[in-house]
C-alpha cells in the first residue's frame, strides 16, 4: 500500500459521506451463511477487512459480487464446505465471528486459532464456553478448533465480559439452536442492534440488542433479504476528530451522533460546535482545542476504545492537558511513539496517558502501528506545520475505504504517493 501524504496547518472546510460500518458489516457477512439464500448488502464499505470475509465465504463454497460501488450481493446457496484456511484466519483477527454460523448451518466447522494482533492477545475463551453451553463440541488443541454441533440447544448464557465478538457469535450459532437462547452480560454496541436487525430482516426472532440481554428464539428458516449497513460511528469520530485537530468546519453525512456521544460531549468539552439532525453531523472547531477531563474508555455506552487514539491525535496541541486511560486492550498505545515524532508531548505508564499540550507540531516521515493508529497519524498530521509522511497504510486500509479522498473532501491536502 502506498505512503499518504498529508499537509497541515490549513483548517477544513467541507462535507463528506460516511462510509458503512466495519464493525457491523463483517459479523452481517457471517450470517448470510444461516440463510442459505441470497444477501444484497447496501452501503458496505469496500475494505480489506470486507475482501478478507468475503474470500472465506468463497473458500465455504458461497459467491460474492460488487454491484456499484457499495452494494455487495453473497449467495451463500451453494456452500460446500465447513473449513477456513489458516492462511485466510491469518488475514483478518476477527474471523473467529464466522464460528457460530458455520456451526449452525453446518453442524460442524474447522478453523484455526484466531492470531492476537497488534492490540494484544485476543482471546476467544468466551466465544468457545457460550458454544459449549448451547451444546457444541469444540477442540481446541493443537491451535486448530474442531467444532461438532449435531444439534444446538438453546439456553441461558451468561458472559462474565461484554464482548462484542462472543455476543455476535452467540447470537448466530443461537439461530441455529432450537428453542430460546438468552444471552446475558452481552455487549451494547450499535453494531449488535446492526445485526439484530439484519437478522429480523431474513426472517429471525432476536429482541434486546443494544441492552445487556439478548434474547434468540432459535430454529427458524432464515431466507434472504436487502439489508444497508449502518454508518461507521468511529470513521465519523475520525474526522469530527480531524475537525478538532485543525480547526474548520466539516458536516459527515449519514452519520449519526446517537451512536457516538461519548465522543462528541468530549468534542464539546474541548470547544467544539456539534449539531447533528437525520441528516448527519456538523462540526465547528476553533484553532486550538481546550483541554478535557480524563477520558477512560470502556464497554459501551462508554467511551469507545476505537476512538481512543484519534481523540488523543486531535488533543495533541490543547490548551493544557488530556489524560487518557485505556481499559479495553493492553497494547493500544502503540501509536504514541510515531505522534511523538511530530513534536507531540504523551507521557505512558500502564494503562494511563497523559497528553500536555504543546503549540506547534511539525510534520514528519512517521509508520502506521495498527488501525487506529494509523488514523490517528492522520488527524495529527492535519495540524502540523509541514508535510507528514505515512508509511504501513495497510492498517489504516482494513477500515477505511479511502481516508485520503475523505479527508480531502474536507479540506485537507491529503494524496497517496504516486497518485
Ligand atoms: C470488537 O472486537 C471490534 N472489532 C474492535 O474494533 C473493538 O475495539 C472491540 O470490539 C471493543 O469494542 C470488530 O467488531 C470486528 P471484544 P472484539 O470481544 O469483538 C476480552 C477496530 O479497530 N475478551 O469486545 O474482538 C478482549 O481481550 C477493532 O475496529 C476475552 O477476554 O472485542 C478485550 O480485552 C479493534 N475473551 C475485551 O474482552 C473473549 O472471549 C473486549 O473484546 C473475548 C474478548
């Protein structure tokens, strides 16, 4: 992937759509396996998380197609197989999520452990006891998981965590179930209100998504159905973010600030006009931001993880200074040695960061360490004086269509190299 060129130091001014939500679309395209039918996907990003999931539903026997640019139609009818290659778990963390579907339509599933990645370990052990509980048998030596499920049964069960992963997971194995299952301690997010929906929409019967209770009443036919994916809450957080770092005036359509208000009280905190309607948000930020009580992030309705690194980028220059704890991963700060670089002052210890703000930052040859991170280069590159550099923009193309076409849209003097 080639190097983003980013030039700072000029305000944004403009509007641009918000893309479909990452986060939402790739547990929905697990899913499509439990209808054994065909899926027309409106509004779903072209990523490379989306390419990654869309090669293991053509590895399963499934077909895929782009119909303009963000329609995405999966024919999951013909699938012949129950297995994802170690090479295409490889690809993408999160395939763990297609475990629970490929066992309930197919009683049986082959993948290899999930690796960490480059926020920490990330363990599965609550995916694998919810599946065991609804009557899965999973081995999981050897770093390759076996799962036979000749018949779900569908109970309670409890989740000691609010993972989104394993709520997801358990969600889609529960349609296979028979009989109701109940998942308590399930994560919140908007993204299972997203599938909860997709889910009713081929024909499921799940209620409570976005409370702390899930509740499946498992062993229904599921068909197919045209589904659009709802807008990805933490690309709009970027770039109100990147509204904030520079300052100017930015309006993203489709977003919807319901889905991110933890980030926007902080926005307004730090000086930041936010309006939003039906139609998306509108964002007028000063040249500098005021600095903010401590952001500590957390399940949601907290503050989002994903968010993290991209508001610490947009407060590096603030009028005093920004703490930040981070609670959901052990290595998420892996993005603070490269804002350094750009004259950023962060002082780390454990699970805390604290930002004191200086005047000026300068740009500069700087390496994208995972996702977020690297949007967070992005943000602070905006209000550097000078050109910035951004090498390893794979990370950032796992999530984002085209951050440099956004960001132009905005304002900003943003181009990959070569282009
Ligand atoms: C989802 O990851 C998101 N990814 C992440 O976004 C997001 O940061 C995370 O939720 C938290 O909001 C997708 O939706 C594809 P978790 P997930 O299971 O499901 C621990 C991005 O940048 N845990 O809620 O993997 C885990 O270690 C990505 O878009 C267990 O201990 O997150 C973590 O500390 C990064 N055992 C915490 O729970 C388990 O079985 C939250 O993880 C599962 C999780």
């Amino acid at each position: 992937m080639s190097q983003l060129i980013v030039r700072g130091g000029r305000r944004l001014e403009g509007e641009t759509e918000i893309q479909g939500a990452k986060n939402s679309v790739l547990p929905i395209l697990a899913a499509t396996l439990l209808t054994a039918g065909q899926v027309e996907l409106r509004g779903c990003p072209r990523l490379r998380d989306v390419d990654a999931s869309v090669r293991i539903l053509e590895g399963l026997g499934c077909t895929a197609r782009w119909e303009g640019a963000d329609v995405l139609v999966v024919d999951t009818q013909n699938l012949s197989g129950c297995a994802i290659s170690e090479a295409l778990m490889r690809e993408m963390r999160s395939s763990a999520i297609f475990l629970g579907a490929i066992l309930a339509r197919c009683g049986e599933a082959e993948l290899s452990y999930p690796g960490g990645c480059e926020l920490g370990p990330r363990p599965i052990d609550l995916h694998l006891s919810g599946l065991r509980d609804l009557g899965a048998e999973i081995d999981d030596a050897g770093g390759v998981l076996h799962g036979r499920a000749p018949r779900l049964q569908g109970r309670e069960i409890v989740l000691s965590l609010p993972s989104v992963g394993a709520t997801e997971n358990l969600m889609l194995a529960a349609c296979g179930a028979s009989g109701v299952t109940t998942i308590t301690g399930a994560a919140q997010e908007p993204e299972i209100l997203d599938l909860q929906n997709f889910l009713s929409a081929c024909g499921a019967k799940v209620s409570g998504a976005g409370t702390s209770t899930v509740s499946v009443e498992g062993g229904r036919p599921l068909r197919g159905c045209t589904y659009t994916v709802m807008p990805d809450r933490i690309v709009a957080a970027t770039y109100l973010c990147a509204a904030a770092s520079a300052g100017g005036e930015v309006f993203l359509r489709r977003a919807r600030e319901e889905h991110l208000s933890t980030v926007t009280a902080v926005l307004r905190e730090a000086g930041c006009a936010i309006r939003s309607d039906g139609r998306g948000i509108a964002c007028v930020c000063r040249e500098r931001p005021n600095a903010v009580h401590p952001v500590r992030t957390a399940p949601y309705p907290g503050f989002p993880t994903d968010a993290q690194a991209i508001l610490m980028a947009a407060l590096l220059r603030c009028r005093g200074a920004a703490m930040f704890e981070e609670n959901m991963f052990e290595n998420r700060y892996r993005h603070v040695g490269e804002l350094a670089r750009m004259g950023a002052g962060i002082q780390v210890s454990g699970r805390t960061a604290v930002v004191t703000g200086v005047k000026r930052l300068h740009g500069a040859p700087v390496r994208c360490t995972d996702l977020r991170g690297g949007a967070a280069l992005c943000v602070a590159a905006l209000a550097a004086e000078g050109e910035t550099e951004i090498s390893e923009t794979g990370h950032i193309a796992r999530g984002y269509e085209d951050i440099a076409r956004d960001l132009r849209n905005l304002g900003a003097y943003a181009a990959w190299a070569g282009e």
